[in-house]
C-alpha cells in the first residue's frame, strides 16, 4: 500500500452501485487542549518541508454591533499592524521566506475570522511566536495611526472590490434586505465606508478583550512536523495566555421575507444586466443544509444543470446561470445569478427561472442529476484537502460548526445519504414563490464616449 | 473578505533561492520558559533543525511515435491524475484581421464532438468525477483534465476526442459566439480589462495579436466563421505543436500505451510560417487616460517589455520584481498601502514568454489621491532603479522566491501545468529543480545592474483608467504626453479596427 496523505477509498466513492453509496475520506490528526481552553489539531503530512499553521477565531461581522458594520473585518487588518513582541509580522514572514505567494493572509466573514501562514517547517515556531502574540498581545502595540491607516485600506477594498466591480454594489443590496438594520449582518461583511471610518480605538479594545482569547479559537497545524516538537512549542507560546471568558455565540433571529419584494439597482460598471432571486436560507449543519446544497448543484452547478441547460444554452438570454446555497450562522440564503446575453432582459430570465422552478418543484430530481450532483460536490470536498492549507482549514471549520474536526468522512456521508425526495422537499421549502428577492441589476447608460465634463 | 490581494502574480511561478543558510542549532526548548516571559517572547525564535530541503519536481521525458512529447511525473499521493495536453499555438496564431479567433475557438472546442453533443460531454465528464478545461493564452492553448486514478482510461478518452475531433456544430458555435460577444461588451465598463488591453496595445503594438483587446472586437467576433475555427484547430492541433504534460497516480508501465491508444494515431503535419509583425520601438513615453466619471478609484498600470523567458538576466530580474512589488512587504506596497492609506494593494510583476517579457506596476488607488500615488510610483521606482536595494530587501526576495516553491508545486494540477509553462518558455525542465544553486548565486551587483536595464520609469508607460475630475496636475507630473483614449478604449473595433483583409483567410 503506498501512503496516502489523504486517506480515500475511491471505488467506493465513485461506484454507481447504491450498495457502495458511502466513501471515506479523512484528515488523519491528533487533539489536545490547553488548560486555558485552546484546542489544537495537528495533522503530519511530510510530503514538502513546510507547515501551515491556521487560527480561527470564532468573531466575524454577526458579533458586530449595530451601526457598526465592516468592524470585525477592520478589526481583522489590525491584527497585522504589530503586537507587543512582534512589531512588524509581515517583515519577520517576509525574512523567512513567507512573503512570495500569497500564503500569509486572513480572512473575515460573516461567522469567523481567520489568519494563516504557510512557513519552512524549520521556521514552524516563528508562526507561533506570530500568532500567540497577537492572540495575547495586540493591545499593548496598537495605536490611533495605525487604525487611521487600516480604516482607509478597507475602504479602498470596498471600492475596489465592491464599488468597482460588475454587480458588487447589488451583494450588499441582498445583504441589506435580507438582514435589515439592526441586524449584524446588514451592508454584508465589508461594512460601509461611513461606519468603518467612524471605528475607533475604544471599539478595537472591546472587541480584541470579548472575542481574541485562547477560549474562543482553535488552532491547526498541518505539515512537516514532528507531533511531539509541535506539541511542546504550541504549549510554549500559548499555554501562558489567559483563556478568555466564555464564548457567547451571537443569537440573532433570521429576518424573514414577507413577500416578493423586487428591487432595479443602477450599476455603472456593469455592461449586461443581471438577474439575482434570492430566498432566506438556512444555517451550517442545518438538518436541510445538505439537500439545499445538492439542489443549488441540480439547478446551477454545472453544464448540466437545470438552469444553465434552460437560460445557456436552449432559450440562449443568458451568459450565465448558476445557483448557490449559501449556509451563514445567523441564517444564510439561497441565490440564483443569470447575467443576461447581449439584447435580452431581466423579465426574459426571470420567465424562465420561475419556470425551471415550477417544473422543479413538481417533479424533483432524476436519480441521475442526484447522483451527479453528489459526485460534484464530494469530488470537491476531497480536492479541498488537497493542500495542507486545505487540510488545515477543514480540520478549524468542521471543529467551529460541529465540534468534531475530523468530520470529514461524516460530513461525505452526510451527502451520499440525501434522497431525491429530500431535494424535492428543499425546493418546495427553501424557495417559496411568494417570499422572494428580486434584483434587477441594469447597466446605467454609460457617459458618452471622450465627452469632456 | 482577505486583508490583502495577492500582490500582481509573479506570473512564472516564482523563482527561488539559495538553501545556503547553515543549519541552525535546534533550541534548547525546556530551558526557555525560565526566562521571564516579556524577555523571551521579544525575541524571534530560533529555526528548528533544518529539514531535507524541498526538491522541486523533474518530468521524465517520454514520446510518441507521431513526435508528440509527453512528460510525466508520478506522484502516489492522492489517487488523482492530472494530464494537461498543451498546443503551443495561442493568440500568436490570430490571422490579423480576426483578432478574438484562438479564444473563441478554444471557447468552442470542448462544446461537442463528432461523436458526443455538449450535453452529453458536460454528463459523461460529471459521471466520472472530473474536470475539463480549455485556456487560451498568447502562446498556447491548454486542454487540463484531473480526474481519479480508477477513471484514467474513460476520462483520457474525453480528453482525446475534445481535442482531436471537436464538431464546432453551427447551433454551438453561435451560442459561443452570443456569450463571447456578451463578455466583450462587458469587459468596456470593467477599470482592470480597459487598462489591461491598454497596455497590451502599447507594449505588442495595435498590428501584432498580442496587441489586440482580450478576446477580440464585436467587430472581428462577429465575423468569425465556423471554417475559422475548423482551420485554425486543423493547422495547429498538431502532435507536432503539442505536448502533454502528466502528473499524478498513474501506473508508469501502462501510462503511455493509454496515451499511444488515444493520441497515437494524431497525424503530424507542417506548421505554416509564422508571420508575426516586430514589436514596436520604444517611443517617447505617453500617459493614457481611460475616463470613468463615476469611479470611486483609478485603476493604474505601468509597463514596459523586458527580455524572454531564456535570458541570462530572467533570474535577477524577477528577484528585483520581488523587492520592488512581488510581496506584501515590498516597496510599493508598504508606500502605497500602508503609509498612505491610498489602495488596498499595489504591486509589480514580471512575466516572460518565449519572445519577450513583460514588467508591470498595477492597483486601485481612491480617486481623491490618483496624481499624488503617481508621483509616489514614480520616486519609488526612480530610486529602485537607481540601484537602491539593501541586501536585507534582496535576501527576502531570494528566499521568499525559494519557500513559495513546495505551495505553487504542490498540486498535480500545479506541476502538470507548470511543466508546459517550463516547455513553452524554452526553459530546461529542471528550472526549478536548480533554481536554489541559481538564485544563491545571484549577487547584489546583478540585480541592481538588471533594475537600472529594465526598471527605469523613463521607459514605462503609464495607464490611468479613472475618473478624469480627479486628475488635475496629472500633466505636471511630466511623466509624458498625456493621450485620452476614451472613445477608443471603449469602443475598440468601431474606432481602431485593423483593416480588414477578408481574402487572407
């Protein structure tokens, strides 16, 4: 038998034969939690002299406060300006060869934040030293300068990547429908630029001192290692830190749709107009999660799906068409896109969408769409954990929403377990007709040519 | 959201450095939490025993009897295989008057067979787990499969037959063409492909098809003909233009007789004569203006050509690329970013083909601060190619290019490609396998000799695709003649259309 870093049994995966219907797949890892209440995954794979070591924090905008949006994102930039020991993280990665590639970073969204290195394995106890200083050490280095200098990049990144983009500024119309104010998750994670530059130092001290303690992260390790060196050093640089109070996990009721509410939104980037129906959705591990997923594959997954086959290619008003069934902690939603082929329209797509469901909701899945819609989706939790930094991530996401970080191989089963019936049902409950977003994307006429103002 | 963009991708993979650190003594682990905890933590630990360093993969060179090369490296570790077959003819083949033709033909190309509708390719691909996509580039054109060990044989013939007998059926090749010319009218309101086709034109010049907009024109699309795209796949899906490029779970005594039975009888034919215009001569050096009066930020770009791919300067070039812009500590960046607050990212790249390379400053910056993150563009640059680099600022670029080495090769998707990229460039395949002797050699004196060559800002011209209010004092500057190119930029075929030549075809 020749090793495998990803432990697979793929014959069972891929049999068509319903008596093969679960696969196993696993993160091989060990577990030990500090006495201050940090758990800590350490998974081997010595197929490269390197490691990855990935914290997450269990804070992302749903602990936000009102009037507060884009705060835990902000909060996130500010974790790299420096702490009391480590001045400069991004200087002390760049010196060991972290600095190329894009393999030091983090990330906010609307349930956790994270933050991550890929280091030599001979430079694993410099990433510890990184992160334990910042979990336990932030304060003491932060200053109004650098909040200045951090609240002015997030806002560019919100021009950038909202403002400046084809169908951003229609995200954060979704969000701010689905999640009206004073909910947390209003103007989507990014915040507005009118509330992240209003953030300040007193704000960063309340939100390090409740949510930035060993209590409410967990910390994985991936790579190169020896598990008992590791195990020594994790000690080392967070054993001494205090734990932190209790997590508290934010409790915030999902704002329901009322009605088909439909919304023209001007987009001056945008050359083709888009067409987004969204539905309230569910949370991760919800006992639907798993058939709503399955169901946003069936009707925009690939070429194959409903909505693709419908809009692309027979009616040919589309560019594009795709569904998504995004699972958020405070209750997430269910999306789908088409962006219109050159000369047709919204009301074109819609037509057809509303048609596709219709047929959908009377008949459900064909076996064949259901099995190829499993194999999509385990195919491509599988290749997740291709990387360690895949694998690292898996182990941190799976320990946060179900607390068992080796639930991968559950998680398979999870989906190989969904019946067509079970789809069917999702797509009478989780897209109702008659409680629905409708967005209307529609290129503004762009400024005459060369005219001068 | 992620605190930062990737800095401009180092288009090559990165590049690499020396291992010539001497081995670290491991510290003394029990003995450290004596000291008192503000002192020891104050200081950066100490390396851990050095470990075997990364040995970057080399392809084992086989061939087909029709002089199709293939290249293979086995690799046991998860049960995927990933088989890239790689045409090296992209963009450079577009006849002139049809710019658009090779990504509109790589567009269609996996749309159906001879033998099997698009439906029914997108179904069987799906049944067996696998992937399948088509990348047209300026040099090339990649067919990427990765599928599982257990289905190599099935998948390898939907490999074959997409690329060997496409239908190109008239229904297919219009639907292609309807969301092609979608994508085009698309890309004329987006800041990032209004500058990048700019820069395009001013680096390859309007008559090379390099120079041409992404993808074509509404214009040069909607005269793409069915038999162009049959001609074009007919020229140049040769076995003797093409490669494949094998990484993964394969059994290497059975590897290429699964090869041979599906691309074995691929006939050979000679390539026409590439007829490819010079590029144009440096001339004096211009600023373009894009006008996006309702932008919120300028989208910028600097960019000059450099040296081909197997240049002697290549190595040293791309470590100057990294100090100046290639990581998130760099030089641009850290000005840009973090001292003023003006983008959430600013850096540079170097990328190289077989005829040339290219060097390219790019970012968002607020509209407020266009002419001000100009001027700081300009100093940083003038002062790094002055030869202002510190040793401290090289040795991070070496090593930062040597460690990125076992993430970017770490997948087989990653090393079955990067093997086509080493082939098409002209590099010997062991590129990365001697690249840490190479970079350890590389000395302070070659990098600022190669900064002051190629990095000067007199050579590079500059794009600002923005709002043109927030632009007052962008002549001052005296970076160059200041050229707006609205109307043309965004309107490209109906303004600047090459003439069309109907009977070269």
């Amino acid at each position: 038998m020749r090793p495998r870093a990803v432990v697979l049994s793929w014959l069972l995966f891929l049999a068509a034969a319903p008596a093969f219907a679960a696969s196993e797949a696993s993160i091989p890892f060990q577990e030990f939690t500090l006495p201050n209440g940090l758990r800590v995954f350490l998974s081997e794979d010595h197929r490269a002299p390197q490691v990855t070591v990935n914290v997450w924090y269990h804070v992302g905008a749903a602990n936000q406060g009102s009037g507060k949006s884009g705060f835990a994102h902000l909060f996130e930039h500010m974790m790299f300006a420096g702490s009391l020991h480590v001045p400069d993280p991004d200087k002390v990665l760049s010196a060991v060869g972290a600095g190329v590639g894009g393999s030091a970073n983090g990330s906010t969204n609307f349930d956790r934040t994270d933050y991550y290195e890929t280091v030599p394995a001979s430079q694993l106890p410099v990433a510890l030293w990184i992160e334990s200083d910042r979990m336990g050490f932030l304060l003491q280095a932060l200053d109004a300068q650098k909040l200045a200098t951090q609240r002015d990049v997030v806002s560019n990144e919100r021009r950038q990547s909202y403002e400046n983009r084809p169908y951003g500024l229609a995200q954060l119309e979704l969000c701010d429908t689905l999640y009206p104010k004073p909910h947390p998750y209003f103007h989507c994670v990014i915040g507005s630029i009118e509330e992240i530059q209003a953030a300040s130092m007193d704000d960063i001290r309340g939100f390090f001192r409740e949510y930035y303690a060993p209590r409410n992260a967990t910390l994985a390790l991936v790579g190169d290692f020896d598990p008992k060196v590791a195990r020594e050093l994790v000690t080392r640089y967070f054993g001494d830190l205090p734990g932190g109070a209790e997590p508290k996990r934010p409790d915030v009721p999902q704002p329901r749709l009322q009605g088909v509410v439909e919304k023209t939104i001007p987009d001056h980037i945008a050359r083709i107009p888009q067409l987004q129906m969204v539905w309230n959705g569910v949370k991760p591990f919800a006992p639907d999660e798993a058939a709503g997923d399955l169901l946003s594959v069936i009707l925009g997954g690939s070429k194959t799906s409903r909505l693709y086959r419908r809009l692309v290619e027979e009616k040919q008003i589309a560019s594009s068409a795709g569904a998504g069934n995004a699972s958020l902690g405070l209750g997430g939603y269910f999306q789908i896109v088409a962006t219109a082929r050159e000369g047709h329209t919204v009301a074109e797509m819609r037509r057809e969408v509303e048609a596709v469901l219709a047929d959908f909701r009377r008949t459900g899945p064909t076996a064949a769409e259901l099995e190829r819609a499993k194999r999509i989706t385990v195919g491509g939790m599988v290749r997740s954990v291709e990387r360690i930094s895949g694998k690292a991530d898996q182990l941190n996401a799976y320990a946060f929403w179900t607390g068992d970080p080796g639930f991968l191989s559950k998680d398979i089963a999870r989906y190989r377990a969904v019946t067509a019936a079970q789809v069917l049902e999702a797509a009478r409950t989780l897209l109702p007709p008659d409680r629905v977003l409708v967005l209307d994307v529609e290129p503004t006429a762009p400024s005459a040519p060369g005219a001068r103002p | 959201m992620s605190r930062r963009i990737p800095g401009l991708t180092v288009l090559l993979l990165a590049l690499g450095c020396a291992a010539s650190r001497p081995a670290p003594t491991p510290p003394p682990l029990a003995a450290v939490p004596s000291a008192p905890v503000d002192a020891w933590r104050s200081t950066q630990p100490a390396p851990l025993a050095a470990v075997p360093p990364f040995r970057a993969p080399v392809p084992v060179q086989r061939g087909l009897p029709n002089r199709l090369p293939v290249l293979l490296r086995e690799n046991h570790a998860v049960p995927v295989v990933v088989v890239e077959l790689a045409i090296r003819t992209g963009v450079d083949g577009d006849p002139p008057d049809l710019p658009g033709l090779a990504d509109f033909m790589a567009a269609a190309l996996d749309e159906g067979t001879r033998t099997r509708s698009n439906q029914q390719l997108a179904e069987q691909l799906e049944d067996l787990a696998a992937s399948l996509s088509v990348s047209p580039g300026l040099d090339g054109i990649r067919i990427h499969l990765n599928c599982l060990t257990e289905t190599l044989a099935p998948a390898l013939d939907l490999l074959a037959d997409v690329a060997l007998n496409p239908a190109f059926r008239p229904a297919d090749v219009e639907r292609v063409r309807g969301i092609t010319l979608t994508g085009l009218k698309q890309r004329r309101g987006s800041p990032g492909a209004l500058a990048s086709d700019e820069v395009a034109r001013l680096l390859y010049g309007a008559r090379h098809p390099w120079g041409q907009p992404a993808g074509g024109t509404l214009e040069s699309v909607r005269a793409i003909r069915r038999q162009d795209l049959v001609r074009f796949h007919d020229t140049y899906f040769r076995p003797n233009n093409a490669l494949l490029s094998v990484s993964g779970d394969f059994e290497p005594s059975t590897i290429l007789t699964l090869l041979a039975e599906r691309f074995g009888a691929w006939r050979p034919r000679a390539l026409p004569p590439s007829r490819l215009p010079p590029f144009p001569k440096e001339g004096p050096r211009t600023v373009i203006t894009v006008d996006m009066p309702d932008s919120t930020q300028s989208q910028l770009a600097l960019a000059t050509r450099t040296i081909p791919a197997t240049h002697p300067d290549a190595l040293a070039l791309s470590a100057a690329n990294v100090a100046l812009g290639g990581m998130f500590t760099s030089r641009l960046n850290h000005q840009l970013r973090e001292v003023r607050g003006w983008t959430y990212g600013m850096g540079s790249g170097v990328g190289f083909n077989k005829r040339t390379g290219v060097f390219q400053v790019r970012g968002s910056v607020v509209a407020a601060h266009t002419v001000d993150s100009l001027k700081d563009i300009e100093a940083e640059l003038t002062r790094f190619s002055g030869g202002d680099i510190t040793p401290a600022e090289l040795s991070e670029a070496k090593e930062g290019i040597l460690q990125s080495l076992p993430s970017a090769l770490e997948t087989n998707d990653a090393v079955a490609s990067t093997f086509v990229t080493l082939s098409n460039l002209g590099r010997p395949l062991d590129w990365y396998a001697t690249l840490p002797t190479r970079l350890g050699a590389l000395s302070q004196e070659d990098v600022v000799r190669v900064s002051r060559a190629y990095l000067s800002p007199a050579k590079l011209p500059v794009v600002v695709v923005g709002p043109r209010k927030d632009q007052d004092g962008l002549a001052g500057l005296q970076l160059g003649a200041v050229v707006d190119r609205t109307a043309e930029a965004k309107d490209p075929g109906k303004v600047a259309a090459p003439p069309a030549v109907p009977a070269a075809r």
